[in-house]
C-alpha cells in the first residue's frame, strides 16, 4: 500500500501519470486507474490526509481481484444473446 500512498502524494503534487511512471513507481495506466479511483474517493484533495492502509487495501484490493483474470470476465459478460460472437468464443477456448 506504500507504493499506492505514494502514487497519490505525487498526483496531489500535480505531476502527470506519464510524470509518475518515470519515477517507476507504477506504470502510466495503472496511474490512470489509481487516479480515477483517488479523483472517486476525494483523496486529491491536499486539504486531507492521505487515506489509511485499511482504506487503500478496501479499495484496490477488489479492483486487483477483479483484473486478476480477464478470460473469467469476458467469459462472465457473455450473455446467451452473444454466445457466438468472436470474443465469447476466445474467451470458451482458453478455459
């Protein structure tokens, strides 16, 4: 969580995601999504303190579960309607 705790430090800063990945602290798109959940939570704002190990763990210990498998997700967003498209059928022959 050191590392998430420090991504926000910086973007409270105001450097760029491209800015933060070239401290190779996290690449520029997985910036791009901490941003956008710290921009959600109000935890750019300088006025706050940085959120708590418990806080940062709740939210992005689910988002990390989430795209930990993205065959399983694509496979779970097929609906029978689309059963035949290209993308359900990748995602059925890599199970």
């Amino acid at each position: 969580m050191y590392q998430y705790r420090q991504v926000i430090h910086h973007m409270r800063m105001g450097e760029s995601d491209r800015t933060i990945a070239r401290t190779r602290l996290m690449g520029r798109i997985k910036c791009g999504q901490v941003r956008a959940i710290a921009a959600q939570q109000g935890w750019l704002d300088k006025g706050l303190p940085l959120p708590d190990d418990e806080v940062l763990v709740e939210a992005f210990e689910k988002k990390e579960e989430h795209d930990a498998n993205p065959t399983q997700t694509a496979i779970d967003t097929c609906s029978p309607a689309h059963a035949h498209s290209s993308a359900c059928q990748t995602a059925r022959k890599d199970e």
